[in-house]
C-alpha cells in the first residue's frame, strides 16, 4: 500500500489579506512620529537655563522660582509643538 500526500497550497490572498499587510505600515509611521516629538522635547537644562534668564531679567527676585520654570516650560513646550 502506498500513501500518496497532499501537497500544501497555500490560500490565495483575499482584499481584506491585503488592508491588513498595510497597518504596521501605518502604526510604525506613529512610531517615527513619536520619537520625532520626543527628539524636540527640551531638556532639562534647557528649562533650567531659560528659567535662570527669567530670574535674571527680573532682577534677581527670590520666592519666583517655580513660576519662571513653568514659563520657561510652557515656552520651550510651545516651540517643540
């Protein structure tokens, strides 16, 4: 007796197959979106340096330390968008 296999084929592709082969194009064109906006992020001594400036501008004032951060933030944070 001898057993005669049936050969694999494959199925055809369908169009719904074929969106699907295109979304990890989609979700890594996201990706490279993301790691562009974090790239533009500003440092933390970019902060830091812009917020000294403030502080020097305004006279050297003690006690208005977090307000120039946050303005040097939302500075900073309003170029990177």
């Amino acid at each position: 007796m001898t057993e005669t296999a049936k050969k694999a084929t494959t199925p055809k592709k369908t169009r719904a197959t074929a969106a699907k082969s295109t979304a990890p194009k989609a979700a890594a064109t996201k990706i490279k979106t993301a790691k562009s906006k974090i790239a533009m992020m500003p440092s933390h001594d970019q902060i830091a340096a812009l917020a000294h400036q403030f502080w020097t501008e305004r006279g050297q004032d003690h006690g208005h330390h977090e307000e120039d951060w946050l303005r040097a933030e939302q500075q900073l944070f309003g170029k990177a968008s």
